[in-house]
C-alpha cells in the first residue's frame, strides 16, 4: 500500500522515469472503503525540469487533469475501472481526464462533433437515468452495434439495453438481447436480471444454482442477482452466502445500497435474526448526512420497525429522523409519516401519530396505498 511510481509521460519512454514528483501518498482501507491522500509539491522553478510538478495550483480555468484508475487481475480475468472513464484499453488518455482544481471536479464544454464509447455511453446514461426508456433502449443497440468495439464494450452496451427492455416489460426483446452478449459470465448476469424481472427465482436457481462464482472475472452481480433470487425462495443461508459475496466484490455506492437492504431483508424476514438485519439496514443511514436513496429510505423504515417491535422506541423515533421528514417531499414524505405515526402509536402517542397521518390524508398528491393506510392508522387510533 502506499506505492508510487513517477512517469513523465510526455518525454520519450527512454526518460519516462527519471522525472520525479516528490509526491507524498498515504492510503486506508476501512471495511467499506478506501482512501488515498496524495500530497504534490508545486514549483515556477523551469531549471529543474526533473523534480516535482512545474507550474502553479490549478485553478478553474487553468485545471489539472486528472484521473483515478483502478485494476483487478485475477487469473480468470481482469477487471478495470476509472474515475473518468477513457473509453480506450489503456488509462492513459489524458483528453478524457478529468478536470481538477482546489479539491473539485470541474467539466468544461466538449465539442459535440466529437464522440467514442464512453462519451456515447454516458449520453445513453442519462435517457435512462430520466426514465427515457425506450430512447435509451434505441441508444444502447445503437451503441452496441458500433465498430471497433471490444467485447467488453459490446457486452456492457447489450447488458444496458436488455435493462430498458426489461423496464419496458418487453421481456422477449430482453432475451433477444442477451443472447447476443459476447462475454459469458455478462450474458448469464443479464439472462438472470431477466428471470428476476419475472419472478422466476425458482428457474433462475435451476440454471445457475451450481455457478462458481469465484471463477468468475466479475462477481458482484452475478452474486447478487443469484443471492436475490435465494432471499425471494426462502431460502436465507443461501441468500446470505451470495449477497455476502456481492457486497465483497461491488464497489458502486448504489448497488452497495441495495445489496445491504437486501441482506437486511433477507436476515429479518427468512433468517429471523433482527440484530444481524439491523446491522445491515444501519449500514445505509448510520455516517451519512443525507439519504435519498430509495432503498436507504426503506434501510430505515425497516430497522424502525424492527426497533419498534423491541420496544426500543426512542431508538426508533431517531432512527425515523435520520430521514430528515421535514425536507423531504412527495411520495417519501409521505411513506416516512406513515412510519413515524405506527412509531408514537406504539409509544401512546396518539395525537401525534394522529397528526402524522392527517398529513398524508390531507396531502393531494398522496399516492392511494398510502392514504388508505394512513386512514385505517387514524381508524384504529381513534377507536383506542
């Protein structure tokens, strides 16, 4: 850990490493992270050529690029990812770095006539993100079908389309798609996403059940997508092994976030063991100073529950409040005062958890799951 090497990559490769940075790096790892701290000296000073970075601190219109790139070698395979993706086999394309000053990143305007995987990809991102299905769907094939693509790129275009379709309910169209998946283990990820999408826990467990995923290049997901499938047939040893597994090997902060509720879930509802489920419902409130997530919303809906039925009632009025119901609005806003009024209920406050259902009844917008639950809590208060 700690290890730095210095290239100055715009020299012949000849004097690659006779230039020095003088850079200081300090790294951690905790149990859900990792960090690094790199400290870079800066001089004006052009008759030292060799030693340290020549220049000033970066500035928003005079940035630094930079990246932070990441490799996992393993022998059946290997995994690469990068904070600002090159779209290339290698990371060293510095037009696609980033752009850093005083401890931010900063885009600037790209010329639109100019275009590559990753900038293509990202692009179809954001239809999906806005829930542009059927123009992310078009995007992704589109993607897909683009010459001097890797199997890599092929395998994640088609992963990303068999999901709109999917979202789409076109589960047909989602098959089709993964069938022409180039990579094995993508094309079996996708071909679960598919059967889970049915509720075809039972058949994805017949097909895949005997998979080793530690022969496998990628884990996380195929992990998780088997572990999911567990959790919903009951069988909760099993889920725990898998998602165990998934959360070892997943580093995206959102699919960590449903990997965790699912282990909550899974402890709590097949396992029966409330503080192990606890334990990972906390895991996607407790050190955050905002959620929105919603899978972290319902982390805390479900651990207030638990708490609630232990009796532990202060803990779950807190719990309920790391919501911040106050600024949230709409449908979470709602499903949290819902919470919070089972919550003083089972605490004899009835008047405020009448008050709290109130709310959503008088609130327009509340979808109808939540204002017939909100009726039949102020039903059974008042006849308290």
């Amino acid at each position: 850990m700690g290890a730095l090497i210095d290239l100055d990559r715009g020299a012949d490769r000849s004097n690659w490493f006779r230039w020095a940075s003088q850079a200081e790096v300090a790294t951690q790892v905790a149990d859900d992270h990792w960090t690094v701290e790199i400290r870079i000296p800066v001089t004006r000073d052009e008759n030292d050529p060799l030693h340290q970075v020549i220049g000033r601190k970066p500035t928003q219109s005079l940035p630094w690029h930079i990246n932070i790139c990441r490799q996992r070698i393993r022998e059946n395979g290997s995994e690469y990812s990068a904070f600002a993706p090159t779209g290339d086999s290698g990371f060293h394309v510095p037009m696609k770095f980033a752009h850093f000053y005083a401890g931010l990143s900063h885009e600037f305007p790209a010329d639109p006539t100019v275009t590559d995987y990753a900038l293509a990809r990202r692009a179809s991102d954001r239809l999906m993100l806005t829930g542009k299905w059927q123009e992310a769907l078009e995007a992704y094939v589109g993607l897909a079908a683009g010459e001097e693509l890797t199997d890599l790129q092929k395998s994640d275009a088609l992963q990303q389309a068999a999901s709109c379709a999917r979202a789409l309910r076109d589960y047909d169209l989602a098959n089709e798609l993964t069938d022409r998946i180039p990579l094995d283990v993508a094309a079996k990820t996708a071909a679960m996403e598919n059967l889970l999408a049915q509720r075809k826990s039972a058949e994805l467990i017949e097909q895949f059940g005997q998979e080793d995923f530690h022969r496998w290049p990628f884990w996380g997901a195929g992990a998780f997508a088997r572990g999911k499938a567990y959790a919903s047939s009951q069988a909760g040893q099993m889920a725990e092994t898998d998602l165990q597994m998934a959360l070892s090997y997943t580093a995206d902060p959102r699919t960590r976030i449903n990997i965790l509720f699912t282990m909550g879930s899974n402890r709590e509802m097949n396992l029966q063991d409330d503080d192990a489920a606890l334990e990972a419902y906390r895991r996607n409130y407790e050190a955050k100073e905002t959620i929105g997530a919603a899978n972290e919303f319902r982390s805390v809906q479900n651990a207030a529950r638990i708490l609630t039925r232990q009796g532990r009632l202060d803990e779950a009025l807190a719990t309920i409040h790391r919501a911040n119901i106050e600024e949230l609005k709409g449908y979470w806003r709602h499903a949290m005062l819902l919470s919070l009024g089972e919550t003083l209920a089972a605490a004899g406050r009835t008047d405020e958890a009448l008050s709290a259902c109130r709310e959503v009844l008088g609130a327009e917008n509340a979808q109808s799951h939540h204002r017939e639950a909100a009726e039949d809590a102020v039903r059974k208060l008042q006849a308290k």
